[in-house]
C-alpha cells in the first residue's frame, strides 16, 4: 500500500513546475513590505529609515502584459534608536505616494523575467522604481533539474551575477530557493556619477580596500503547480557598509529587507467585483524600461535640503526671496553656516527654473551690485544647456565686466554637466567675438575642460567634440602666431583626448623629420609636451613611446628631454621601459639630464601611494645600477623630488613633487614646477599645479653674471645688482611667465612683460595705471564683495533591492566676504612723477573685515524628490579678521609707523564644529525635518551594546582657557568640546562622528576703550636706537672688555670692541588715554666679523627686563642667550657646525649656565618622555654621565641615501644608525660633476 502511494506522489509530483511564469486568467494578491534603515547598526546610536507597506494584486491586461493594482499603501519614517524607537507613520505622504499608485502600471512577463515596465506619463521615476523593488521578486531564473547554479541576468541593481542553490521538498512540492547576487562585479551595473570629472581612478588603491562592500541575498518558498511555480513567499535582504575611508576599518551601515508574502490567487471570472471601471477606461501607459532601476541624472534633488519644487513661479519668487537675502545679510554682515545653506537652497531653484525666466531673472537685478553678484555666482551652478545659453547671451550683449565674465565662464564649467549636447552648446562660446583676449582664453582652455569631463563618461572618447581645437591648432600653425599655438595646446592639454596626440605631434620636436621644427620656440615646445598630460592616464602606451622619443634624443634641447621624462612617468612606465631609460642615462652625457633624471629615481623610490608601487620598485633599481656612476651630483643643477604619504587604514594620501629645469651654468632655472596630489579612496585629485618660466630673468643673469662663478656662493647684493638692469631684457620675452592647474585643469596662464614693471618707475607720471590707483586711493574708496563657490558637488547614486536609490554625497560650499574701506594722504602732495613718494610720508586710514564660512556635507542614504533618510555629517568653520587701523610710511626716513584702534567688540577668529546626525526630510513638510544626534550626548556605559568585542568609551571633553595681555588690552581666548562614544577597535570613522566645536575668540580687557591704541614702529634710520639700549651697549662692551670666565666671554669681548652699526629698531607699544605707555622695543644691530646683536627691551615704568642676543657666523654658527633684568642672569649658549669631509657632519649643541626654574620643571617632564619616544622611533639608549646641562645633537652622513644620528644629554646618550634620508643627500662638488663623463 506505501508503495502504491509513493508511486502516486511521484506520478503527480512528475507533472508539476517549478519554472515561474502567471496566467493572464488569475489574479494574484500578495502583501509586499520593504523598508530601508542607515546608521552604524548599533542599539545606541540612532538611525534613519523609511518603509513601505501595501497590498498588490496582479491581474491579466491586454498585449500579454500584467496590470498592478495597490491597496492599503502605508508609508512610514524611523528616526530614532533601533530597539526605543519605531517607525512613525505619515499619512500625507502615502495619500501622495498612493496617488500615483493608483495610475496605470503594468509590465510584460515571461519566464521568470520581467521583460518592461509601462506606466502612466503622471507616475513618477521614484514611484516606478519602487515598483521595481516589488517586481524584482519575480525577476528570478528557476531551473527545474539543477540544484546548483550561476548565470548572468537583469536584476534592479544591473545586470550582475546571481549564484543560486536550489531545495526541493517533494511531499510538500515546494522548493527552497536561494540567490545571491553579486553587485559589486557587474557586467552593466546600474550607478550615477556627477562631479570629480577631474579625478582618475587609482586602481592600485582600489586592491587595498573599498569605501563601500555590499551583499544581497534573496530566498524564495516556490510552490510547485500544473501551470508553473508560484512564489508563496519571499524575502530579501541588502547590507551595505560604507565609510569615507577603508570598510575594513569601521563603517556605516545600510540594511534594506523586503518581503512578498501570497495572500490569495483567484479566477477572474470568480472575483467579477475587481473589475472596476478604470479598467474600460483609456489607459494611457508609456515604457519606463525594464527591471533594472532607473538611475537618473536628476541634479534638481539636492540631498542636503529639500523644497517644493512643483510649480515654476514659486520657485521663481523663492529664488528671487532668497537672492535678495543673501545680498543683504552678506552686505552687513559675515557669513554664516546659514548663508552656505540658503545658497545651497538657491542652487536646488535655480536648477529648476526655465531658461527665460532665469535671463528674467538676470534683468531685475542687473542694477543692483550685491543681488548681480550674487546671480552671476550661482546661476552658473545650472550644470546644463541653460547656463550656456545665458552666458551666451550677456557676453553677446557685452553686459558683464571683464572679472564678472572670466569668474562666471570658469565657475560655469566648473560643475558644467558635460554631455554630447552641452558640449556642441559650448562651442557656440567658441565663435563668439571678445574685445579683451583674456576672455577668449578663458573660454578656449574651458572648453578643453568641458571635453576631458565628456570623455570621463564616454568611451571611446567621441571624435567631434575635439575637432574645434583640433582645426584651431591647424590654423595656429599656418599663422605661425606663437601665442595662439600655446593657447590651443593647453586648451587641447586639458581635454586630454587621445585623438588630439597626432595634431599635438606637428608640435613636438624630432617626432616628424617632415616638419620644420625651427619654427617652434621653446615655450611652444615646452605647451605641446605638458598637451600629453592627462592623455597619459587614457592611452599611456602612445604617450609613453612620443615621449620616449624625445628624451632619448640628444639633438633636442635638455629642458625638452626633462619635461618629456616627467610626462613619462604620468604615464606610470613599466620596469621594461624604466630599465630602458636607465640604460640609456649610463651612457648620457649632459649632466642636467642625468641630474634630473637621477634625483626623481632617487626620490620616486621611496615613493608610498599605490599608483606609484610598481614605478618605485623599478626606479629603486635604477638608483641602485646608477648610484656607482652618479652619486656625486650637484644640488643647483636640474633635479626632481617628489615628497608623499598614504594611509591604507584611511584608503587617503598626499604626493607634492618639486621640479627644477635648468640649462648649463645658468644661475636662474629655466622652468620650475610645483604639483601636489590628493588621493582618497581610490582617487587622484591633481589639487594644485603653479608652474614659473622666468625667460627675462634669465636671460639678465645669464648676460650679467660671470659663467665660471661659483653659483653657490651669489649674495642678496649681487643679485640685487643685476636686477637693477631689469631695462637690458629683451622686450621680446617676458619677465616671467606664470600658469596654475587646478585639478588637473589649466584656467589660468599670462605673462608678466616689462610695461607693467615700467608703470612702477619714480619717473612715471599721470599717465601711469599706477598714479591713478593711487589718487583713487587719495580720494578714498569702500568697497564689498561676496564669493559663494560650491567648490565640490560629488554624488554617486546607486539602488537598494527595495527601489530606493541609495545616494553618497559630499557638499564642500565656501562663501567669502570682504569689505573695506580706505583712503590715503600724501604730504607733500603728488604734483610730478611717482619718484615723489620716495620723499613723502604716506599714509592710509582703513577699516574692515575679510572672512568666509566654509561648509562640509557628508549625505549616505535615500535621497527622492518624496522624502530623504539619511545619516548626515555636517561641519562648519568660519573664519573673520576685522581691522582698523592708520598706517604711515616715510621712505625717505625709513620709517613705517602701524596704529591700531582697539575694538570695544569681541569677535570669533576662528571656530570648527561637527556632528553626524540621522536626518529625515519629506515633502509635506520640508521646513521640518526630523533629526537626532547619530551619537547622543549624554549615554552611560550600561547603555552602549555589550555583544560588541571591546570595551566601550565615553568622552565629553569641554576646556575654556583665556590668555589676557592687560598691556595691550587684549585677551585670546579658547574652547572646545568633544563628545564621542567608541570602542577601540572602532577607527578612523569613529573619530569622526559625534559633536565637536572648537573656537578661538578675539575680547577686550575690561577697562579698555576704543581710543586706546596699539603702535608698531619700524625705523631702520641710524639714529633709530634708544637712549636705553645705547646705554646698555655700553654697559655690555665695557663689561666685556673686563673679560669674561667663558671661552664664549672673551670670543664676545673681540666682538664688542667694534662698534655696532644699528639695523633696524622696532617697537610695539600700547599707548592709553593717559598717554601711557608701555611695550617693548626690538633693536638689530650688525658688528665686525660677521657678528650681530638683538636687545629686546621691556619700554614702561620702571620696566628693566631686557634680552641680549648675541650671534656670530665663522667657521661654526654661535648664539648666545641672556636675559633678565638688564640681560642677568639667565643665559643659554648655542652652537651649530656643518664639517664637510668623506662623511660630512651637521653638530648642534645647547649648554644653559642658569635659566628660570619653570623651564627647569618642564624640561624635567619633558625628559621622562624620552626614553619612551626613542625606543618608539627605534633608537638605542645607554646611560652615561655626559657633559652637564648641555645638549648636544650630531648627524652624520652614513651613506648617499642614509645617516647616523647620536644625541647626548646629561645621563643619557641615544643613537639610531642607517636611518633613511627623507630627501635627497647630494654632495656640492662641482668638480666632479663637470669631470663625469658618460
């Protein structure tokens, strides 16, 4: 009888499925659930979230699709604790959220897949994605006969891999599904970028460790039916973790879980009452793809504020309301953490205002200086067409000043949203006629960066968007026009397109034997090889093997080869093509190459951030094979040093290089260059780049100064004497040439030429730009500005399996503000030339202030244009310096005087606060948004969560200090607040995240008042010195020639035989309403021998306390210290050598006679550190009995890359030996460099 049933079952198990599929002829109610939450998934730190909860019945539709129906939509915020809190219901915004539910949506299925979704033009993008995450539970591949397997499919979060494990129960005929979803190794994975275009990825970094780690799992109860399986059902679940540095290292946390349980399935022609009247109705439906989620580009949702964005004119007059605001409030006042927000407000309007309404916009405050201003610097953050458009039309129109037009061009593509269709927009800029060239230059080099940020999200790069510059530098050529070739090749150097390497080519010296190279001046050699710049990151095997080239070419110029070996390694070479380079510098024989080329190997070895691992390896052995040959090279001929630092724990670096481009026996180099890199999480941001080509300069040394001259010994005077020639330059070449990059980006290059230094001549008259500043000044002048600039806009903008976009923002806002006013008096008055300032006293009466409040956003979570939850971090520093004082100068007395009014006011120098909170905003009530500290305040140790490993910290630290100088009237005060809770192994985001203030605040002493003055006097006269310190000269020379006890003494005795010449005297004096005064007087003095004195005076009533100084430079650099009541009795002695030899050292010694017993107290609890802080930096100790009160220090060379250090102190001596060389080592020994041969 069992048998008979087993074969039963069997026999009908046989005819059932397990294959998912659902009939046109059922309805299908399920009960769907998803919610999302965001903090650091701990009991006692709070968190955000939203759920969604509804009923939803499939049902058949005409054109083989299905038609969703909801009922009892439910929406519901978490702002709170996990375990106190719940999630809170908001009826409003499901009635909203239920609104568009109730629209058309339906899709086609088949298989198991949900092939498209159809919805009605009136639902929503965050609606149809929510739809998503209920459709993604039907988006799942069953295989009947496997119980084990992968397989590449569409899901919401791309099309990614799934790995599936399969149960069956065949008595019950259900299965057990589960799948597992690989989102981080997507073949089309569905994320958004917006902002740090100008960024290239660090894959070196991205090995080390990830800022985001995400698993998604789903698990399935299928039944098994004639027609096909059924989910009964199904559950899933998303964890996200999150950090601004290494996951590995402490994170945020995101949890996202939905379910999709079966309520009922149902014949049609059982349940008539469904169907409703909309169903005969004109459904009006139209594609919104398929299952995977719609990541739109939507830059009007803001994550860090939220406003009603529905109609145009509101949003119009709420722009207009707060640009008004912001006008006033920065006219009179200093910005606050309010302006950055309201800005941010009017950025989010803008971008949701109409073309014409913005140029309407534009006409009603063109009058007003401050509304202008502040229109022009934020309607540049649009990020589309529309901000092109206007631009186009106000310079059309020539309605903008040359800075307003050069700051909002370079603002505007800044942010620039740079698309195939922005960028064909932008070239109509190009066409456009400018009557000053620095505005078609701003224009040319923005447009290179519009095309390098259009290739950042498109590849291959598209061709036409280069081919303007391209035609451009074609033109140039023919032209043979110097400044337009220069021009096109930076504009083409931060485009960065690969395709623009040929037309660079024509530019390039020795790379076509065709071209007439002759042509191309050094500059414009000099453009076209820093042209490859970012090429080098996008094709580096072409940039490598142009470059290549021209450094192994010895018929090129030295400086040509140099900057081509610099490019080189942008392009990160391989060891093959470093041990080429190598090769070839062993047998090179102009030693500015192999300087260069040595110093960068000898710096890049040590080289710490990952995109630099395998070039340090490879320039290590280079060092190694070339360190025989070169090891004795000149530090004053070209070099390159390179000087970084990388965390792993924080995924985040720093780099700065330092490069020197020099020709042979020229003093004055003839290219220098500062870069300095950022790198963060996989990231490298080129922050700053100032480069400095002194043509003029150079050439005036070169003719003046005497080749065969030990270059390391040229004093001030010299130098001094050869600029006073500055007329001998040829006018054909600038003084100098300057150009700057930020992030990666050239806007800004000139030249300083020879007519702006003659502007400057005492013999220049009325027609000089410098006379009329000056009697603009005289006439008096007030003045104010404001600055807003959103300095980052970083968004990346992935789904949860629930359909809520997930979104990682950071917001960097910065507004600057000054305001000054001044005017000036000349006595006598300017009647000639500028030569009669130097016999007039000149002096200039100003008040002001200049400041700016800097704002950082953190966002991590949903962000819709319905509502966000999200934990935020928000920080704001701002910063203000008042003045008010009278400067005069008197050039031909050599004297400056400087009085400052004392404020009655006190002012905030400087404050930085900080906290993390879990936030909730929705649009029913955006001026409310529910927040909570993510850490709470107050929390005890019983509170935090005991299933953590470690042991929990509390920490609310609150100091207040003051120092209050009563003889200037002035107290600097100081305070801050730290509140965290943390476990120790929780690093470095815990840090990070609770309150944090700190402020340094400027307060008058009390008694003080506003006539109350402080003077600084500068006199460099020879009758500057006052009777008491000549008197005191005296005394110390007569002392000294009694004799002293001390070697020192009698060294001081020959020294103040001589008579000192005085320098420079300088007071510092507070002077009251009594005409009292007190302060303290610094006079400088030169004697014989190489010899200087320093006397510090107290100035006042009864005042005695005074400070020698006592230096000479010889054979050894000695000082000697003494202060006290007439300099007694404290003294200290202090002497350091440089013993130059095989191994030259560099010796320091401190030795005290007597010094004050608070300095004696602390360098005794200074001293118990030390044995500590030596062992932790691997030095070795032994206790011996050495000079005493003496403290000596010796380094000395070891090796070309290491030294030895020993350190003596009265009873212990440290010693560390081989230790690395942070820089380079090279020993000056031009005989030997200009000896080496190759």
């Amino acid at each position: 009888m069992q048998a008979l049933i087993l074969c039963c079952l069997v026999a009908l198990a046989a005819g059932l499925r397990y294959d998912l599929s659902l009939n046109p002829n059922k309805n299908y109610e399920y009960e769907y659930e998803g919610w999302v939450k965001l903090g650091l998934g701990k009991p006692n730190q709070a968190e955000a979230g939203a759920r969604i909860r509804t009923n939803v019945t499939i049902t058949g539709a005409p054109s083989n699709a299905f038609r969703m129906k909801f009922s009892n939509v439910l929406f519901e915020e978490f702002n709170g604790f996990p375990g106190k809190s719940g999630f809170v219901a908001s009826d409003a915004l499901a009635q909203k959220i239920k609104a568009q539910l109730e629209k058309a949506i339906e899709f086609t299925y088949s298989a198991g897949h949900v092939e498209e979704i159809r919805a009605s033009p009136e639902v929503s993008d965050t609606v149809v994605n929510m739809v998503r995450g209920i459709l993604g539970f039907f988006q799942v591949t069953v295989k009947s006969n496997q119980d084990i397997y992968e397989i590449e499919e569409a899901g919401i979060h791309g099309k990614c891999h799934s790995s599936y494990i399969a149960k069956r129960n065949n008595q019950a005929n259900e299965m057990d599904l589960t799948q597992v979803v690989d989102v981080t190794n997507c073949m089309e994975r569905v994320v958004c970028h917006t902002g740090l275009a100008s960024a290239i990825a660090e894959q070196a970094a991205i090995k080390l460790g990830k800022a985001i780690f995400t698993t998604v799992q789903y698990t399935y109860k299928i039944k098994a039916t004639e027609e096909a399986g059924l989910i009964d059902d199904a559950q899933a679940v998303e964890l996200q973790y999150y950090t601004p540095f290494n996951v590995k290292k402490g994170s945020f946390k995101m949890e996202a879980r939905k379910q999709l349980r079966l309520l009922s399935v149902k014949n049609k022609a059982q349940d008539s009452s469904q169907d409703s009247s909309q169903d005969n109705k004109n459904r009006v439906v139209e594609s919104r793809g398929d299952i995977m989620f719609n990541a739109v580009k939507n830059l009007v949702n803001i994550p860090i504020t939220m406003q009603r964005m529905d109609d145009v004119a509101t949003k119009v007059q709420q722009a207009e309301r707060l640009l008004t605001q912001l006008a006033e409030t920065t006219s009179a006042h200093q910005p606050t953490s309010a302006t950055n927000e309201n800005a941010i407000k009017l950025y989010q309007l803008l971008r949701g205002i109409p073309l014409d309404q913005l140029k309407a916009m534009w006409r009603k405050v063109e009058g007003n200086a401050q509304e202008r201003k502040w229109f022009l610097h934020t309607v540049v953050e649009v990020n589309d067409e529309r901000v092109l458009s206007f631009l186009e039309t106000v310079l059309q129109e020539k309605k903008l000043g040359t800075l307003e037009a050069v700051t909002a061009i370079v603002q505007a593509f800044n942010h620039l949203e740079a698309t195939i269709e922005v960028v064909k927009k932008a070239e109509n800029l190009l066409n456009l006629h400018y009557d000053e060239e620095i505005l078609r230059r701003t224009v040319v080099l923005s447009y290179g960066s519009a095309v390098y940020k259009l290739c950042v999200y498109n590849t291959p790069c598209p061709r036409e968007p280069i081919m303007p510059l391209l035609t451009m530098a074609e033109e140039s050529r023919k032209a043979n026009n110097e400044m337009e070739k220069i021009l096109v090749l930076k504009a083409l150097g931060n485009a960065g397109h690969p395709q623009s390497l040929k037309t660079i080519e024509k530019f390039l010296p020795g790379m076509n034997p065709n071209a007439n190279q002759e042509e191309q001046s050094e500059r414009v050699q000099s453009a076209a090889v820093q042209a490859m710049r970012l090429i080098a990151a996008r094709d580096p095997h072409a940039v490598q093997m142009r470059t290549l080239k021209m450094f192994v070419n010895r018929e090129l110029k030295p400086e040509i080869r140099m900057l081509s070996f610099m490019i080189m390694f942008d392009a990160q070479p391989s060891m093959a093509l470093v041990s080429t380079l190598t090769a070839h510098l062993m047998k090179e024989k102009d030693m500015q190459v192999v300087n260069f080329a040595y110093t960068y190997f000898r710096s890049l070895s040590r080289a710490m951030t990952p995109d630099k691992h395998d070039v340090a390896i490879a320039a290590s052995v280079a060092v190694k094979i070339l360190a025989p040959r070169f090891v004795h090279l000149n530090y004053l001929e070209s070099r390159g040093s390179r000087l970084d630092w990388f965390s792993n724990d924080l995924l985040m670096g720093t780099a700065a290089e330092v490069f020197l481009l020099k020709k042979a026996s020229q003093f004055i180099p003839t290219e220098m260059m500062v870069k300095m890199n950022f790198h963060y999480i996989g990231m490298i941001m080129q922050l700053l780049e100032f480069n400095i080509r002194p043509d003029g300069i150079r050439h005036l040394f070169a003719s003046n100064m005497d080749g065969n001259r030990d270059l390391s010994v040229v004093d001030f005077q010299t130098m001094y004497d050869i600029l006073k020639k500055w007329e001998t330059m040829p006018d054909n070449k600038p003084v100098l040439s300057v150009h700057t990059r930020v992030l990666g980006q050239e806007f800004f290059y000139g030249d300083l030429s020879k007519d702006i230094i003659r502007a400057f001549r005492p013999s220049e008259g009325q027609s000089s730009f410098v006379w009329k500043m000056i009697q603009q000044l005289i006439q008096g002048f007030s003045w104010r500005a404001s600055l807003p600039i959103l300095a980052v806009e970083s968004r990346y903008i992935q789904p949860s399996t629930v359909g809520l976009p997930i979104e990682i923002s950071k917001y960097y806002h910065v507004v600057n503000t000054m305001s000054v006013t001044a005017k000036a008096g000349v006595a006598p008055q300017l009647t000639q030339n500028l030569g009669q300032l130097l016999s007039s006293e000149v002096s200039v009466t100003t008040n002001g202030f200049i400041g700016y409040t800097k704002n950082l956003w953190l966002f991590y979570g949903i962000n819709t244009d319905l509502f966000q939850s999200a934990v935020e971090i928000r920080s704001t520093n701002p910063v203000a310096l008042p003045w008010n004082f009278v400067a005069k100068v008197n050039y031909r007395e050599r004297k400056m005087e400087l009085e400052i009014s004392h404020s009655d006011r006190e002012f905030e120098l400087f404050s930085f606060s900080s906290n993390a909170y879990a936030i909730s905003r929705n649009i029913i009530n955006p001026e409310a948004p529910k927040q909570i500290e993510l850490i709470p305040r107050v929390q005890s140790v019983n509170q935090m969560d005991p299933s953590h490993h470690g042991t929990p910290n509390t920490w609310n630290r609150v100091e207040k200090m003051c120092t209050q100088n009563t003889m200037y009237g002035v107290s600097l005060c100081s305070e801050y607040e730290l509140k965290r809770v943390y476990y120790q192994d929780q690093s470095p985001l815990y840090y990070l995240l609770g309150f944090t203030h700190f402020a340094i605040q400027v307060k008058p002493v009390p008694g003080t008042s506003s006539e109350d003055k402080i003077r600084l006097e500068l006199n460099a006269a020879p009758n500057a010195v006052s009777a008491s310190v000549r008197q005191l000269l005296d005394t110390l020379r007569r002392i000294a020639k009694d004799g002293n006890r001390s070697q020192e003494g009698s060294r001081t005795s020959r020294g103040m035989e001589g008579t000192p010449e005085p320098v420079l005297n300088a007071k510092v004096l507070s002077k009251s309403r009594s005409q009292k005064v007190e302060g303290y007087e610094v006079s400088f003095y030169r004697m014989p021998e190489r010899e200087g004195q320093l006397i510090v005076s107290h100035v006042g009533e009864s005042a005695n306390w005074k400070m020698c100084v006592h230096t000479a430079l010889a054979t050894e650099l000695k000082a000697h210290f003494a202060w006290g009541a007439e300099c007694q009795p404290n003294s200290v002695w202090v002497s350091s050598a440089y013993l130059n030899g095989n191994k030259p050292e560099l010796k320091a010694v401190v030795h005290w006679d007597k010094v004050p017993e608070v300095m004696v107290a602390n360098g005794t609890r200074i001293a118990r550190y030390i044995p500590g802080m030596a062992y932790l930096f691997g030095f070795s100790q032994t206790e011996e009995q050495n000079t005493v009160q003496e403290i000596s220090a010796s380094v000395i060379a070891a090796s070309a890359d290491s030294f030895n250090v020993k350190i003596k102190l009265p009873e212990l001596t440290l010693r560390r030996e081989s230790l690395p060389s942070p820089a380079d080592y090279q020993q000056s020994d031009r005989t030997v460099n200009s000896n080496t041969q190759a």
